[in-house]
C-alpha cells in the first residue's frame, strides 16, 4: 500500500514536472512570435515613414522647378532656410 502511494506521488510529480516544461516552452514560443511581429511592425512603420519624407522632398522639389519655370526664381535665402 506505501508502496503504491509512493508510486502514485512519483507520477503526479513527474506530471507536474511535464506541465512546467510545456507551459515554459509554450512562454518562450509566445515571445518570439511577439518579437517577431514587433520588428516587423517597426518595419512597417519605418518604411511608411520614409515614404511620407521622400513625398514631401518630391513636393518641395516639385514647388521650387514650378517656381523656376514661371521665372519666379527663388532668392538663395529662401533656398537656404527651405533645407
């Protein structure tokens, strides 16, 4: 009868053991996922931010050939302050 209690102990302790190493492997797979989709997101986020500058340069290039074009040529100053 202790032999079986013990017997029992030993499975319910190696269970438990079993459960911990497959609730800690499920954390370190749910931190890489979220790793993962953080970098890309910072990603997403840089290369929107890029675009939205190399759009406002295309503007302001835009502006000034515009300017040039209607003989309204921009005094250096003005050039020099717009950078």
């Amino acid at each position: 009868m202790n032999a079986e209690r013990e017997k029992r102990a030993q499975i319910l302790e190696s269970e438990e053991l079993r459960q911990a190493a497959i609730l800690k492997a499920e954390g370190a797979k749910q931190a890489v996922v979220l790793e993962a989709e953080g970098r890309r997101e910072a990603a997403y986020r840089d290369a929107e931010a890029r675009e939205r500058s190399a759009e406002a340069e295309a503007k302001a290039t835009q502006m000034v050939s515009d300017a040039i074009s209607k003989g309204n040529r921009p005094s250096t100053t003005s050039l020099q302050t717009a950078t």
